[in-house]
C-alpha cells in the first residue's frame, strides 16, 4: 500500500511540473502582455518631457520582470523560487501572490462548499427516487430537469437569474457580495447580508451541476437494484426500505465517490464565470482579471493550486474507494 502510495505522490508531481510548464509557455506566448501595456503607459507619460522611448521602457522592465530570457529558462526560475515557497508579487496587484490569494480565498471555499452540500441534499435522494420510479411521471420529469441544467450555459442562466430575479422582481442586487449598506448593519445583519448576495451565485452553481449528479447517480442506482443480489434480498422477503437502504444505497456510493472526487476541484475552477457575472470578490473573479492582463506569477499561482487540488482530490477518492468498498482494502 505504501509503494502505491509513493507512487501516486511522484506521479502527482511530475504531473504539476508538467502542467506548470506548458501553463507558463501559453502565458508567455499570449498576445496580452502586461510589460507591453505597462511600457506604452510609461512611454506616453513620458512622452511630453522627452523621457525615455516605448522601446527603452520595454527593455527596461523585460530585463526587471525576467521576461528577456527564453521560456525554459524563465520556468526553470519560477519553478526554483516556488520550491522555496515564493511564488513572487502580483504585477497586477502590487502585492505578494500569497497575500492576494489569502484576501480573497475564502469568499471562493464559502460559495463552493454550500453549493456542494446543496447538490448532495438534492441530486442524491432525486437520483434514487427516480431510479426507484422508473418510467413513471417522476422520473421523466427528473430527467428532462436534469437534461436542461446540463445543457443550460453558465453565463445564460445566471444572466436568466438575475433578469428574473434582480431586475423584474427586484429581490436581489445584480452585483457584488455586499449591500450598499453593509456597514451600518449589526453582526448579525451583516452575516444576512451576505446570505442575501450569495443566494444567485449559489443557485446557478448548484443548478449547472444538479443534471449531471443527478443523472449519475440515477443511472448507478439502476445497475444496482438489477443485481443478483438484490432480487435475492427481495426473494427473501425483506422490506423494500431495507433493501434500499441497506444494500442498494451504499453500492451505490462507490461510483458517486470517483464523480464527486472530480467536483471539488471543478467547482473552483468552473466557479470564475460565476464569480465574474457576479462580481464575486474570490479566487476565480481575481485570477480572471489576472489572466486578462497578463499577470504572470499569479495567473502561475492559480494554475499550479487548481493542479494540486485536482491531483489531492484523486488521491482522496482512492482512500475513501477502500472506505466504501472493504474489498479494496482487502485488496
């Protein structure tokens, strides 16, 4: 089990060094650069009092910012101070990438983890009940819910949800994470405030991701109430609560284990057009405009986190297979 384990974790890195190289060579390949726009400004600015030229502000800040080296050797740089845990400042930002990523994180994790349990509370039971009902009214009804949640785009049904319920009925701002009056509210009011402003973010989360989970664990629990062993618990007479319960329920999870494994990470990386519509202040809103402007270590920052949590979240799913399924721990 350890030599597995050892295993995963060097595969798990070549696979973010990697994915960090080819994330660096698209960014210095792109037609935005952040070094250009900053020496057109400076250049302009200086213009007027006979300073420096577009070209000699160009060389300057390339040879300040690193960007007159060829991509290898400009990754081989990066990757040497990320080993040491400095992953640079935001040339956007003007501060430590580690900084801005504290700052805003956390709005990020709140709006992800309550769409999370969101979708588990509902897609799970309504996944079950329809397998339970096959063909009945119930269940086509399940499945073209289902089939219009997948099929919807995000930026379509979140500018539906804002027509509907910001515009014409007026229940919500359009914007932001916070009223206007934020401030004079009491502790409780401000916590309010925020429920208030995530309730859009979450509902277009949580309906682009009900269909597929839904779908999935319909399909599963459909395989599974077709074994042998269950219309042999069935032939003994057992109630059907138990047989559901007991026996369907939990085979059932195996395979949700693997598909939620890949939600987390999808959901933060998804989240950045959600985050952008609404102007959510977190990870996905900040790196977006990062990446528009060609900011360089924190764009590399965000990529290499989204790698790590997607290489985390596999490893986390082969340990909770062999919590879910004794034969893989027996295996």
């Amino acid at each position: 089990m350890w030599k597995f384990i050892v295993r995963r974790v060097f595969l798990a890195i070549v696979i973010v060094v990697l994915g960090s190289f080819i994330i660096y060579g698209v960014m210095r390949a792109m037609p935005t650069s952040f070094v250009e726009a900053m020496a057109r400004q400076r250049a302009a600015a200086s213009a007027t009092t006979g300073g420096p030229t577009y070209q000699e502000w160009l060389e300057q800040l390339n040879e300040s910012y690193e960007m007159n080296t060829n991509i290898f050797t400009g990754f081989v740089r990066w990757l040497g101070r990320v080993i040491h845990g400095d992953f640079g400042d935001s040339w956007k930002y003007g501060v430590p990438v580690i900084q801005k990523f504290q700052e805003v994180i956390w709005h990020s994790v709140a709006l992800n983890f309550v769409t999370i349990i969101l979708e588990v509370l509902i897609c799970i039971p309504l996944g079950i009940k329809a397998a339970r009902h096959q063909y009945s009214g119930f269940d086509y009804g399940i499945t073209v819910f289902a089939m219009l949640c997948i099929s919807l785009p995000t930026f379509f049904l979140a500018t539906l949800l804002k027509f509907g319920f910001a515009v014409k009925l007026g229940w919500f701002d359009l914007y932001g994470m916070v009223g206007r009056f934020h401030e004079q509210l009491s502790q409780g009011g401000k916590i309010l405030d925020i429920i208030h402003h995530m309730f859009l973010p979450v509902l277009t989360l949580a309906m682009l991701n009900i269909g597929g989970l839904t779908r999935y664990t319909r399909t599963n629990m459909l395989e599974v109430l077709n074994a042998d062993y269950i219309r042999t618990a069935r032939a003994k007479g057992l109630p059907e609560k138990t047989v559901i319960n007991r026996h369907a329920f939990r085979n059932t999870l195996i395979p949700l284990v693997s598909y939620m494994s890949y939600l987390i990470p999808s959901l933060f990386s998804g989240s950045m057009i959600t985050e952008t519509l609404y102007q959510i202040p977190g990870i996905g809103y900040i790196a977006y405009d990062a990446m528009v402007a060609g900011d360089l270590p924190f764009t590399m920052f965000y990529s290499v986190f989204g790698l790590i949590l997607t290489q985390i979240s596999l490893m986390l799913a082969d340990i909770m297979y062999a919590v879910v399924d004794p034969r893989v721990r027996v295996n």
